[in-house]
C-alpha cells in the first residue's frame, strides 16, 4: 500500500514546513553549503523536539539515477527523512519503503532538497531511496524521529497501530505463520533464525529476532507462561499481533535474565505469545503456556469468605486471577481474593493490610458491581501496606485484597474491625479519664472507638477525639510532632478541658510542621482530634516537656570554648534538647558550649564525628531558636560540619547535635578567630 500525501493534512504540513527551512537554508548556493544547510536543518528539527536517529548518509548521483539507503526504524515512533543536493540540481526525490517493497512515503515537491515521513507499523529496517531526478550532483541525507503519528493522516487511510504492509520474510514463528502453543506442553525453538519485525514494551526497543506463538480461549481463563533461555530472553502477550498498542503483558528478566515469566486474565478469543530477545540476544529456548479455566464472578462472590471483625486472616493473591478491579492502583488488575463482612448497625470500617508484594485494598457494596465501590486504597506509608476507613451504613461489604496494576501478587495479612458510628469509648476518651503523658515515651492514640467529646477551634467538630493530662511544675516548652497517622488530625491544647476559650493552640497535626509552645505551671490537656467525622484512627505522636529552668541551667554552665584549643565529646547519653533550622530540625542527643567575643571577630567552627550523622549550630542566646545565626549539616561529607561566618562581640552558644533524629556519638569540635 502506497501512504497518501494530501494537502492540508499534518504529513505535508510538516514536509511543506521543512521544505521552507531548506529553501531557506539554501540561499548562498554552492556545493560548499551543503554541509551549513545540514546543520541549519538539524537545529530547526531539534528545537522541534526530534532526535537525530539516522546516520548521515552521502554521495553523488547522476541524472536519473538512485541509491538505496537501510535504516532501522522502530515501531511507534514517526520518522523525518530529509536529504539535501549541491547547487545546480532541480530535483531531488526520497522514498521510504519496507523490505517487501511496499511504499510507506515520499517527497511530493520538485526541489533540490526532499523530505519524507513515515510513521513505521513494526520495528525493522527499512529502505530509504535517494533519486536524482532532474540534475546531477552531491547529496547529503538522515533522518530524525520523535514526531507524534499524526491524526488522521495514516498510509492507506488505517487508523493508529493497523499493519499497513506485511512484516518483511514472513514463514513460521511470524505474525504471519505463527506457532501453534498448547497449554501444558513445552515448546522449544531457537530464536537465532527468527525475523526481527515486533518487540515489547519491557526491552526499551532492540532488534533481536523473535518467535511468535498463538492460541485461542473459548472461555475467559487465567493464563501463565514461563520460559527459560540460554540468552537474555524476554517474552510478551499480545491481542494483535505486530501491534505493540495491543500488548497485554512483557517480562525481560524473572529473576535472572535467563528466565521471563507472564500473566494475565484474558477474555475469550486469539492471542500471541512472543519469544524475545533484550537488544540482539537470540538463542535456544523453552516455553511453557498454562492456562486455567475461571469461575463466574458470581460464583466467586457467592463464595467470598467471610470476616469477623478483629480477627486477622491470612492469604495468598499469587496463582490467582483477576476478577475485580478498583479505582486505585493502575485498576488492580492483578490476582485477587474476596472477602465479605456483615454491618449490623451505622459503624466506623477499619480495613488494614500487609503485603509481601505492592498491595492494594478496595471496598464495595456490591461484590459484582464496581460502581458501588466506597473506597480504594493503593500505598499506607508504603507499598507493603494499605489502609481503608470509612463510615457505612448497614449491610454487606465485600472487602478485596488486591495488587498494583497488573502481576503485583503474593502473600498478605488483613484485618477489618467495626465500631459504632457514635463509639463505644475508647481510652482516654473523656476529661473524667484522660491518658497520661509518660516522659520519654511516645504517645500512642486511638480514636477508632472513641466518641466526639471535644472540639477546637481548628477542627473537631463531629469527629472522634482522645485526651491526654499534662502536669507542669515549671515554665515549660512542649513540643510535639506527629510521626505517624492513620487519618488526617487536629490537635489543641487547653488550659481548662473542653473550654475552647481557654485553648493555648490549635493545629493541623497533618501539615507535619512540628508545634512547639511555651507555658506557665499549670495543668493541661493536649487533645487529639480529627478534622472531620471520617477522620479517625490511630496516631503515634513525639511529645517532650522541656523544663526551661533546667536548660536555662544548662547553658548557664555550659563549657567556655577557648578558641585553637579541639574539644572532644560524645553526646550518647544526652537528650534532645535543642533544635535546629537545618539538619532534618536536629532533633537527637545534644551538647552545648559558649563562646565569649571581645571585638568582632571572624569565627571558624568545624566539628568531625566519628561514627554519626552530625551537626552543628550557633545562637545569640542559648534558649530563644529565633536567634540562631548559622546551622550546618554536612561539609563535604555527614561525618564533617563546619560554619564560617562574622560576629560581633557578645556571648554565643554553639551546639553540638545530629541529623533528624538517632543520631549520637563522639566527635571533636575546633573553634578558630581572625580578623573580620
């Protein structure tokens, strides 16, 4: 088939454009401008966004005469083919045609430069034909890809992906002839005679020559196929074959690059298997195709196991077909298991699950119909684990555990728990029995069963919330920072519990800025809240009290630094006390020192750890963060910090600390003094 050229359509807009830029590129004549116009239209095509893919090909033709130029193409991309002529010839043709002979596109204009595209439907090589038609003369021609195949404009008038033109050699193992493959007996082959026309999406392109299997279903079935290779081999599914957009799986290496592996959930009808090769690997091979027979998705719902909330169970999605799909995680199209629970009354769902692979959760009303899905869940911290809550109504729930698009399968663990819409009360739950801060510890909430108690004036209206008593002796900084959370909180603290006028502050804990306020002795209460009624769950929070009297006692005796004399420390056995602008906040193990100045003075700190991530930072006063003047994490490495910088004369305090969070150990520090 011959690929039409009309006017006004994008092929001849585009070659009509690069024929502007030739005529242009042109002007100055002679066959010394070759080589400039060359270069003229290799910048135009890349400030276009097309790649040079083509080598520069040259030579001199007589009147009437052509040369025949191969050029590898891929399949899917669109190629700019573009040959130029010395000055004196009138006409000069390009013609871009398969091995076969089919043409795929020319130049449609009588000038001394041609261009052509073509948008090949298979990866091979092609044959571009430079023709002299009136004059004769030097030539110079290449060819650019990365065009879009441009709509409504396709060789023969096929739509995107069709095969204009037979594959080139044809015979068995081609799209042409291919092999038949039956499930359960193993095929072997070598691929090394084999055309090289198709190739999958998971080889980045190449041109290994290939084999090309086919069988039918008659029913919607679970299909598998392994093979094992003395090369790089690859293999990959297609509902068409030769058409890459009809690929429905590809693996290279499973694990080793001598072994691939496939599957996927297929509908009745003709498929293609194809043995591959990464770049030109080729080889001997065997493969095996397994396919098993589904049950209705009835059938399947009919007997979905069913849940006890509270009650862990455990699976396998490995081995299993894909009968549902989710809104989340690329429609999880992977193998699934289905299971069921019964809502008595109005309730709080809690679903969690843990993967060994990327795992997905999703959630119906109805098990067959996906329309009736309330929630979907791909990744909860990671890929390992997901998370669904939500409010329901009564009735019957189909719970699905599920993987990331398509061949995510394996072993997991899920658990669904219920609790009434209102909650039953959890602890900490009221300003009667609120929950006690422990120092050092952590705090560990839960509001899956807790009632709506509290509120602020952030958030928290109608949303489950937990308390926590906080007792100060003392003028005291409490920080506090939420390292983990099930759903997206507020937290408030206040003065008298469940007064609003008495509240302190009142933050979005999910914004996961760190809260930080100074109070007088006193008694108060810290509340954990949720920003709306299906924001529950539980939450790990840093809370630390800091006695200010006590670290105003600590940089009152903090060391005096004696400038060119190195100080040794360890700051293992410290706690965090001080924090920073940099270093992940600087919020491990401490040690501090002062720094007297008596004129101004440049000020060379440089501190080297021996066994953690450090850091290091100066304040004007040592309590008050908002003085800081300089923070340094890593010079050249985490193992050094150094800060470089001119005081004037008064009391600094510099400070010895680690990255984020954990990190303590020995270092030494060098103070040094010049002149500003």
């Amino acid at each position: 088939m011959k690929a039409r050229s009309r006017a006004g359509t994008p092929i001849a807009r585009l070659t009509a454009q690069i024929s502007t830029i030739l005529a242009i590129a042109s002007c100055g004549g002679g066959s010394t401008q070759i080589d400039p116009r060359f270069v003229t239209v290799h910048n135009t095509m890349a400030a276009m966004g097309l790649v040079q893919s083509g080598e520069i090909s040259q030579g001199s033709l007589s009147e009437g005469a052509e040369t025949t130029i191969r050029m590898p193409m891929r399949a899917g991309d669109c190629y700019t083919v573009v040959a130029l002529a010395q000055e004196g010839v009138r006409d000069l043709d390009v013609v871009v045609r398969d091995a076969s002979g089919n043409e795929l596109g020319r130049d449609r204009t009588q000038d001394p430069q041609a261009a052509a595209q073509v948008c090949p439907p298979y990866a091979g090589e092609f044959e571009v034909v430079v023709r002299m038609v009136r004059g004769s003369g030097t030539w110079i021609a290449s060819a650019w890809s990365g065009g879009a195949r441009p709509a409504g404009d396709f060789p023969g008038g096929e739509e995107p992906g069709a095969i204009v033109s037979r594959p080139p050699h044809g015979g068995p193992g081609t799209c042409e002839e291919p092999y038949p493959i039956t499930a359960g007996t193993a095929a072997r082959g070598d691929t090394t005679s084999g055309d090289s026309v198709i190739t999958g999406t998971c080889l980045g392109g190449g041109n290994a020559p290939e084999h090309v299997y086919s069988f039918t279903l008659d029913q919607r079935s679970m299909v598998s196929a392994v093979m094992n290779s003395v090369f790089d081999g690859s293999l990959y599914l297609l509902g068409a074959c030769g058409e890459s957009r009809s690929e429905i799986a590809c693996n290279d290496d499973a694990p080793s690059t001598s072994r691939s592996e496939i599957g996927a959930t297929l509908e009745p009808g003709l498929y293609f298997l194809v043995v591959d090769g990464f770049g030109t690997a080729a080889g001997e091979y065997e493969v095996t195709l397994t396919t098993t027979a589904m049950q209705s998705v009835a059938e399947m719902c009919g007997g979905a196991t069913t849940l006890s909330p509270g009650q862990p169970v455990a699976g396998t999605t490995a081995a299993r077909a894909d009968y549902f799909q989710g809104t989340c995680a690329g429609q999880t199209r992977s193998g699934d298991q289905v299971y069921a629970i019964d809502v008595a009354q109005r309730s709080r769902m809690r679903v969690r699950m843990q993967s060994t692979y990327d795992g997905a959760l999703h959630v119906r009303r109805d098990c067959a119909d996906a329309s009736t899905e309330i929630a979907c869940n791909d990744d909860f911290r990671d890929t390992r684990h997901s998370l669904i809550t939500a409010t329901v109504d009564p009735g019957r729930y189909y719970v699905f555990a599920d993987g990331y698009a398509t061949g995510a399968t394996g072993d997991y663990s899920l658990m669904a728990e219920l609790a009434p819409a209102t909650g039953t009360g959890a602890a900490s739950d009221t300003c009667a029995s609120p929950g006690a801060h422990v120092a050092g510890q952590d705090l560990i909430a839960d509001t899956f069963t807790a009632a709506d108690d509290l509120a602020g004036s952030c958030g928290g209206q109608g949303a489950p919330d937990v308390v926590y008593r906080l007792d100060v002796r003392s003028r005291t900084r409490i920080r506090a920072r939420f390292l983990d959370q099930e759903f997206a909180p507020v937290v408030y603290l206040q003065s008298a519990c469940g007064t609003q006028t008495s509240e302190l502050f009142c933050v979005d804990g999910s914004a996961g800025a760190p809260i930080d306020q100074t109070v007088q002795p006193g008694t108060y209460f810290l509340v954990v809240d949720g920003q709306n009624a299906d924001a529950f769950g539980s939450a790990q929070i840093s809370l630390q009290l800091d006695d200010l009297g006590a670290l105003d006692q600590s940089c009152r005796s903090a060391p005096q630094i004696r400038p060119g004399r190195q100080i040794t420390g360890d700051t293992t056995g410290s706690t965090d006390r001080f924090q920073a602008t940099c270093a992940g906040n600087a919020q491990s193990p401490d040690l501090v020192y002062r720094l007297q100045l008596r004129r101004r003075q440049r000020v060379r700190i440089s501190s080297e750890q021996t066994d953690f991530d450090g850091a290091i930072y100066v304040r004007s006063d040592c309590i008050d963060a908002n003085t800081e003047v300089a923070c340094n994490d890593d010079a050249g490495d985490n193992r050094h910090s150094m800060i470089e910088v001119v005081l004037d004369p008064g009391n600094y305090f510099v400070f010895v600390d680690g990255y984020a969070t954990g990190n303590q150990g020995r270092f030494t520090l060098d103070v040094d003094l010049s002149a500003p």
